[in-house]
C-alpha cells in the first residue's frame, strides 16, 4: 500500500483516511512481532530526533527513547525547563533551528496552536506527543491493542463506551478517530460536559448520560483521569461533585452485559492510594471507595488491558516515526 504517512505531520487525524489508520496498526503490528522474534529491521539509522516536553510524561517518553534507540536514531531529551522555547525564544524560531540539525520533532505540551504553529515554520517532521486537544499517538496504541483482543472484528463493527471527562485531549482523539475509521463510540457523562461534544459529535457517536445505556453491550470501556495535565488542582473539587458518579466500578463492567467487556485506560490512573495525588483526594472524598475514575478492583482485574495499552505505544509510536520519516516500508 501507498505509505500516505511519509513526509506528514502527525499532529492530528486530520490528513489520514481508514485505509491509512488500518495500515498503520498492521505496520505496528509487524514492528511488535518481528521485535519479540529478534528480526527487527532498523529503519532510521542516523536520524536525529528531538523530544520536547513541557509537560511531565512516563509512558510517552519512554516509548520515543526506545523505539529510536531500536531502530538506530539519536535522540536529544528536553523536559519542561531546560530550553527556551516560548519564553526567550518564539517557537518560529526553535522551529527554524531545530529543521537545521534534526530529521523530526516530538512535542508535548499545553495549547495545540502551539505545535501547529512549530509544524508550519518547520522543514522537518512533527509529531505530537499531546497538547490540550489532542493524543493522537495514544488511540493508536488503542486500536492495536482493541485488534489484538478483537481480531476477527472489522474496526467499523468495534464499539466502545468513553466514560467520565468528555471535554479532553484523549476524547477529541478518539472522536477524529470514529469519524474516520466508523467505529462506535458512547460518550457518557453528564449534561454539563457535553457542550464541546455536541459539536464535535458525528454519526458513529451516541452521547448519553445513563451509564447503563452507554455500557450495553460494547466491547469496550475506556475512562481516562478526570483532571488534565494542564488544569488547575482546585478543579478537582468541582470534577468530583460532577463525575463522582461516572467511575468505572465493577457495576459498570456489570451493566455492559458483555462477559468480556475489557477495561482501558491510557494512564497515569488514580485508582488507589498509592499515589500523592490519589492519596489526597481519596482521603478527602471518601465516598469514591478507593478509586478516582476506576477502582483499584477494576483496574487490576483480568478484564483490565491498561498494560498491553501501555505496551503498544512503544510498537506504534516506531510505526509512526518509520512511516513519517521513511518512503518505502516493506513488510
Ligand atoms: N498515556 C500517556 O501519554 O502517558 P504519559 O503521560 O506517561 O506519557
Ligand atoms: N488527559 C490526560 C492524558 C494523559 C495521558 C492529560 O492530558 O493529562
């Protein structure tokens, strides 16, 4: 197939069809599987990445460091403080530098106008590691992961339930994603969040305030933190009066009806109190029964994929590196 990826920005869905989406998840596939066989071909020898970050990330990092190292890049790490990006420096001109010395950029940070506005004054490639709207490289891990345990079933026929905080990065994503591929997709939440959905929504989404409703017989429930990177910590108050009754518990798994309904999360998760955050806000808001938007009990459960996703994003963010920078992918 045509690699439609190469010499694009992945910073949104916006310029990639089904076909493109379905290639992508093959490709991830084949990168996942010739690894595990030790046959991995290197594809980006050479290559000189840098990685931006102006928020904090584990997973997301960690997946670009190790997918460059196994494929033969170098990269150079920025975390939130150490360059002066759009503080001393305007990000026209970090973009006009850094097209200098490196084949491609990974930005993670806070307004999307942000990296739109590196892609447009960069000669190099851009890709998005997250920004207050969007997460592409995320549901991409999601979809690989949802056609590992569906693998009989076409992307148009997956239906999945988005339960929780509608308004993010992670849902803008997975909305795009629906419109393009047709798969289905339930936001649940209350009222009061649906304002951006309901513009956003398209024919493949059921926006509903029942959970019941929303869970019946989806394949998959998928809930993410309900307070962003990015958002004030004196939202929590207001997000855990709105959504203290959309955590997925195992009632939740119970309404879907599926026996084998599965659990995703693109994590970091607060479900426990194992964290200094989770800790906090579980002492505090003891009726959440030691979990914030999953419990502990959920999260750990054999119907929880939450590793397997967090896995994936090593195997697809490799895809989208080769496929961007790379003309001819054999495979
Ligand atoms: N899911 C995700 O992007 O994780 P990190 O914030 O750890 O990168
Ligand atoms: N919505 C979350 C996703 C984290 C991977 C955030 O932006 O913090």
């Amino acid at each position: 197939m045509n690699n439609n990826f190469y010499k694009k920005n992945f910073l949104n869905f916006s310029l990639f069809n089904k076909e493109d989406i379905e290639f992508l998840i093959k490709f991830s596939s084949h990168l996942k599987k010739t690894r595990k066989e030790k046959k991995e071909k290197k594809y980006l020898k050479n290559k000189n990445i840098i990685l931006i970050f102006e928020k904090e990330s584990t997973r997301t990092r960690c997946a670009f460091e190790v997918a460059a190292f196994e494929q033969g890049a170098n990269t150079t790490y920025i975390g939130p403080k150490d360059s002066h990006i759009g503080y001393k420096e305007s990000f026209k001109d970090t973009a006009k530098f850094l097209s200098k010395i490196y084949h491609a950029i990974q930005y993670r940070g806070h307004e999307h106008e942000k990296i739109e506005e590196l892609a447009k004054y960069s000669d190099i490639t851009v890709w998005n590691g997250l920004t207050n709207k969007f997460h592409p490289t995320q549901i991409i891990a999601d979809l690989l992961t949802m056609k590992e345990n569906l693998p009989e079933k076409k992307i148009e026929n997956i239906s999945c339930a988005y339960i929780g905080d509608i308004n993010n990065n992670i849902c803008n994503s997975i909305l795009e994603i629906s419109k393009i591929t047709g798969m289905k997709i339930n936001l649940i939440s209350p009222k009061k969040y649906w304002f951006q959905c309901k513009r956003k929504k398209n024919n493949n989404v059921f926006l509903t305030e029942n959970i019941a409703k929303g869970v019946k017989d989806v394949d998959f429930i998928y809930t993410d933190i309900w307070l962003s990177m990015g958002e004030t910590e004196t939202s929590w108050e207001e997000k855990i009066k709105f959504l203290k009754n959309y955590q997925v518990n195992k009632n939740v798994l119970k309404l879907s009806q599926n026996k084998e309904i599965k659990f995703l999360h693109c994590l970091p998760s607060l479900h426990d109190k194992n964290t200094i955050i989770g800790k906090k806000i579980l002492n505090e808001y003891k009726f959440l029964n030691n979990g914030v938007e999953v419990t502990n009990e959920v999260f750990e459960s054999k119907n929880s994929l939450v590793f397997e996703q967090a896995e994936n994003r090593l195997h697809t963010i490799k895809a989208i590196m080769i496929l961007t920078l790379i003309k001819n992918v054999q495979f």
